[in-house]
C-alpha cells in the first residue's frame, strides 16, 4: 500500500518574488533586511519547512513586488543561498541566485559598542571578510561580526 503524502499548499501569486531556501532561523531577518513589515503588498511565508539542502527552510511570497539587484544582495547577508524566483502571470520567469556584496553600508550595527558608529551619527561600513559564512569587518574599528551576533538595523 502507497504511503499518502500531505502536502502544504500555499496559493500561487500572479506576478511578485518568491524568495526561497531562506534558514528558518532567519526568516525574519529577511523580513526585516527588505522592510516587508512596512509594505502592503500581499505576503504569504513558511517556516520550518522540508528542506534537503538546510534541514528545514523558510520561503516568503511577496506579490506585485520585484527587488532590484541592491535589495537582492542585502538577502545574502541572512540567507547566503538564497534562490528567488520572478513570477509573472503564474509563470517562473526568471530565477535569481543571492550574491554576497564586498562591502556595504547601513544594514548591520557594529558589534562594538565603543565603535563611532554606535555613539555618533556615523553610518556603519563593513568589509565581507568571508562569503560562505557570511562574517564582516568593520571599517571604523575592524570588529568583526559573523552572521550569528549580526544586528540588522
């Protein structure tokens, strides 16, 4: 006798991003990196799925929403193999890969809580010093900060 499989059905979107392959963990990291919790743009997200590459993966569904290269590579910084795919009328039309940036400013706090940019009006700039395991420089006091103490702004 066959083994019946449940599955989880999410409704398909007309035209947005599918953003997959997100850590579970970090889901609403990515929700916050890309300021979903400030849109009105339907959303529609999974946690603690299935996944053969992570353990378990989240996905987020963001309709009538594309994000330009920028955005894109702010994912990376929470999710590193991150895939998104461009929906429009239904359809897969296009499927993005999350780059790592070299450097970038304005997404995480520095770690040190003597650095310029936690006392001052001074922007924070960081350095990727690793792209797998996503860690950062600090370009002000050259902290570093691997993914797990990052606090994205």
């Amino acid at each position: 006798m066959a083994k019946d499989k449940k599955k989880l059905k999410v409704s398909a979107i007309r035209q947005g991003t599918v953003i997959d392959h997100i850590p579970a963990n970090n889901l609403f990291k990515v929700i916050n990196i890309l300021g979903l919790d400030h849109i009105d743009n339907q959303i529609t997200f999974g946690t603690n799925l299935e996944s053969g590459k992570l353990g378990s993966k989240s996905i987020v569904k963001i309709s009538d929403k594309f994000f330009v290269d920028e955005e894109i590579n702010r994912i990376a910084l929470a999710a590193p193999q991150a895939k998104l795919n461009i929906i429009r009328d239904y359809q897969v039309v296009e499927k993005k890969e999350v780059t790592v940036p070299d450097q970038f400013s304005g997404i995480v706090k520095c770690v040190n809580p003597k650095c310029i940019t936690n006392n001052d009006n001074v922007k924070p700039k960081f350095r990727v010093i690793s792209k797998k395991e996503v860690s950062l420089k600090c370009h002000y006091c050259e902290k570093i900060t691997d993914q797990e103490h990052m606090v994205f702004i």
